[in-house]
C-alpha cells in the first residue's frame, strides 16, 4: 500500500499517526542509543480495535518517525497489550551477554480456560538489536493476579535509591506496586489509589515519575500519573487525573486530600499517556504522549485508512502555584524546527472591539499561535479557527467568570457520535491580569498550552480542508492583544510526497 501523506483527508501534517490501520495507547517508550522508541496499541488488520500488536516507531528528534515493522504479534499467551520498556544497563534479568538491552514488560490478554472471563497476565520480551527484533521469554508469563481482572499496563522503571526495579499497574479501581531484582520474578509492596481522586472509570496505564519544582531544581516531588476509562453516564469519556506526593521506593503517598481530582488535560482526546524511559530533559523534565482520542467515539472518528493521532510530545515538569504544586506541561522545543518563519505574522499593541478581525485575511491550515492579551472591558474574546461560512472551532475565554472554553459544535464532521460536538471550559485566573496562550492546530486538532503550560485542551476536530479562514473575536466591550504571532508550520512528511508501508505491516 502506497499513502499520499500530505493529502490524504483529515491526516495531522506534524503528530505521529500510523502508517495505516488503528492505534490506541502509546507503549514501551524508551530512549536508547540516540533514538526514541514509539510502540502502540495496533491492530493490522483494521480500522477498530482488534487484536492488539505493537506498533514500532522511531525518531531522533521526537518530530519526524521512522515507521519499523509491527514489533510484537499475539501468541499462545494472549494478545499483547500496554507496557513499557526498559534499559537493562547491568544484564539484571540475565537475557543479554555482555552489551546492554531492551526488556519489554506488558499485559497479555487472552480468556481463562472454559470461561468467559478475561485474564489478564503481564509478560517480558527483549531486544538485543536496538528493539528490532524482539524475543518472547520462555517462562512467560512473569506475573498473574487471578483476583483482579483488570490487571494491565505495567510501567516499570529503576529506582536508584532502593536498587531494584518497581512496576506501578491497574489493578481495577487501584494501581498496585511490585519490586523486582531481575525483571523476572516480582513482589508485590503496595497498593495506592482505592479511595483517592476519580474513580469515575477503571484505572488504566498508571506512570510514576519524579520531577524538579520549577525554579527549584533541587526540590523534587514524585507524580503517579493514571488515565480512567469511559463512563457512559459522564459527558467526558476517557481521561487521565495525576496525584503530586512522595515515592520511598516501595509506597506512594498522596500529599493532596483523597477527594483532589487533578486533571492532565481538560480536552476531550488526550488518554493513556506515559513518559519516555532513560531520557530527562537538562532540568529533569520528562517526555510524555498521549493518545490523542476518547473511548467513547475512538472507533468512530471519520478517517478511512488510518485512525487515531498521539498528542504533541510535550516535557512535565511542577510549579509551586496558588493552588498548590501542579504539573505544568510545554510543547517540545524540537516543534520550532517546523515553524515557516518567512511567511510569520507578528502584531502588537492592538486593540479589539466587536466587528473588528485582526485576522481577517488570513488563511491558515496548520500553524501555531502564541498571544498574550490584556482582556480589557471585554466580556468575551478569544479565536474562532478553521473558519468558513459552515464551520469553526471557537477558544474562548469569559472575563468575568474566569473561564477558558472550547466549542467544537460546528468544527466540521461532527454527527458520527453523539458526545463529539461539544463545548467544555476550565477555570483559569489570568497572571497580573494577562493571560498567555498558546494554540497548535492541525488538519484534525487542537492542542492549547495557557499561561505558560499550566492549563492544557487537546481536541480533535474534523474541518473541511477549505476551512482556513482565523477570526480574533471580542465580544461586550474591548480587548487589547499586547502580542501575537501566527507560525505556519511544515508538514513532517515535506520531503516525501509518498510513503510505501507494506514494509511495515
């Protein structure tokens, strides 16, 4: 099969997308030897969920990808869902001869024998050729719990001070915590989470990581990240919450109340996503990618060869704010290399009053905003994007009420579920009365970054490819934009008009 990337309908010019075919979460990212590792939820063979495999992707700079061929299959134990990899530095797992590897720790999901029931194992697999090729351990599976049914997404990650490997995973409404010193052979330590923040849906892919405070580099705080699933009573779907508190090597401790519910990202598309192993930004920041869907419509979305697209890769970090230590998120700097910079629209010290577009002969597909404004005596003001005479996506923020939202009624093709078209909002106070914003629109998205990373929206959306129009809208009074810029940016697939992918398939 041969793919016209840069036209093929609704396909995202600069967020990873398979060649073909479905994907859900993002699985075993590591970094090794210069290149960052993408594995995800795959299914081959359709454009729905289906019997998983995993996925393969690399990058060097975490913005262009390499397609690999599918790394793993389903076996005699099961279909192979989420998990992570790892770096085995010191050969502890004893699968390698003198060079370090790749060990592959996930769920395997097949049914227990004569029933119905769903089984739930967690495996290893590994890599002594760059993850290349991977080999099944032969006494697979390495760690079953016949109680709990949703028993999945194992991330696992060394923990110097303790010396010795923890996995944090779903374990129903909990995550559960197990030390190892070989990757083989796993003890339970702890149990985290049966009366903590939202339970609104099972707990999915949990991550455990440490993170600097910003400005405080030397303060560092531990940060369980865990995506809960689908409710179909709730207008939201699938989402992920995090907790900030303290790691010994062996227990998580909330240093929140238990009924805090801390949002990741209050879009609607934005599950399931973990950090990078073995990499950290030069102040300790992590990586992390979400899938860039909702359970609720993800087998819906109108895309024909292709479905579901990762969110940007962005670096977290924490910030000590008024409301507490939060987990603040910004776009990887590696995005600046596709920023159009001769064809760049700058503006300053304007003011806006209904009627007035700033942005009126603008057209735009897929581009970056970054603005700050002075909200003024405007009741309402903000963007509407992807516009036309039928269609737009509206960001918004209401003064009074100190409210961010996004409207995406009329964003294009919309009426393939019922709980797309939407509007959602989040509280956001402005910053010595300004507020920062930053906007990433894409053939099929948007992904907003507020008042330096501290509030984040990612969206999908579905415009006509002639919805290009940009409109900077005021309503109720004006308001003044102390500074705008409007990036257009390259696709990623620039210097290839067309991809085979039978070679990855």
């Amino acid at each position: 099969m041969t793919i016209d990337y840069r036209n093929e309908k609704y396909r995202p010019q600069f967020h990873f997308t398979p060649p073909a075919n479905w994907m859900n979460d993002p699985n075993g990212m590591v970094y090794f030897e210069g290149e960052y590792h993408l594995f995800y939820q795959h299914h081959p063979h359709g454009t729905t969920w289906g019997p998983m495999h995993w996925g393969h992707a690399v990058s060097t700079d975490l913005i262009h990808w390499e397609h690999l061929p599918i790394a793993m299959k389903p076996d005699n134990n099961g279909a192979i869902f989420s998990g992570s990899i790892v770096v085995d530095w010191t050969n502890s797992s004893g699968l390698f001869s003198e060079e370090p590897g790749l060990v592959a720790i996930f769920t395997q999901a097949d049914q227990y024998p004569d029933s119905d029931r769903p089984r739930q194992r967690q495996s290893i697999a590994y890599s002594s050729d760059r993850g290349r090729t991977w080999s099944m351990y032969e006494n697979n599976p390495v760690l079953s719990n016949e109680e709990i049914t949703d028993f999945r997404d194992p991330k696992v990650f060394w923990h110097e001070q303790s010396s010795h490997w923890v996995m944090v995973i779903a374990a129903g409404d909990r995550v559960q915590i197990y030390v190892s010193q070989d990757l083989k052979s796993w003890t339970c330590a702890s149990e985290f989470g049966a009366k903590e923040g939202s339970h609104d849906g099972v707990w999915e892919c949990p991550d455990l990581i440490e993170l600097p405070i910003e400005g405080q580099e030397e303060t560092r705080k531990w940060v369980m990240i865990v995506s809960i699933g689908d409710d179909p009573n709730l207008a939201e779907g699938s989402r992920t919450q995090y907790f900030v508190g303290q790691f010994d090597g062996k227990s998580f401790t909330n240093e929140a109340s238990s009924d805090t519910v801390l949002w990741l990202d209050y879009g609607r598309d934005n599950y399931a996503g973990v950090t990078w192993s073995d990499i950290q930004g030069p102040n300790n920041e992590k990586y992390f990618i979400g899938w860039m869907s909702n359970w609720k419509y993800a087998n819906q979305t109108p895309t024909s060869t292709w479905r579901s697209a990762m969110t940007l890769p962005r670096q977290l970090l924490l910030r000590d704010t008024s409301a507490g230590v939060r987990l603040v998120q910004h776009p990887v700097k590696e995005l600046l290399e596709l920023r159009r910079n001769d064809e760049s629209l700058r503006w300053e010290g304007q003011t806006i009053h209904p009627g007035y577009n700033l942005l009126e002969n603008v057209k735009a597909d897929i581009y970056e905003i970054i603005a700050e404004f002075d909200p003024g005596t405007a009741e309402e003001f903000g963007f509407k994007l992807r516009l036309s005479d039928n269609e737009e996506t509206i960001v918004g923020y209401r003064a009074a009420d100190r409210l961010l939202f996004v409207d995406r009624c009329h964003s294009g093709e919309a009426a393939f579920h019922d709980a797309f078209p939407c509007s959602h909002e989040v509280p956001v106070e402005l910053k010595e009365g300004r507020m920062k914003i930053q906007i990433f629109v894409d053939q099929s998205s948007i992904e907003i970054f507020v008042n330096d990373g501290e509030t984040v929206i990612s969206d999908q959306i579905f415009p006509d490819t002639a919805s290009t129009g940009l409109e900077l809208y005021v309503q109720g009074g004006e308001s003044n934009v102390l500074s705008l810029a409007l990036h257009p940016l390259k696709s990623i697939y620039a210097d290839a008009e067309e991809m085979t992918i039978k070679e990855v398939m």
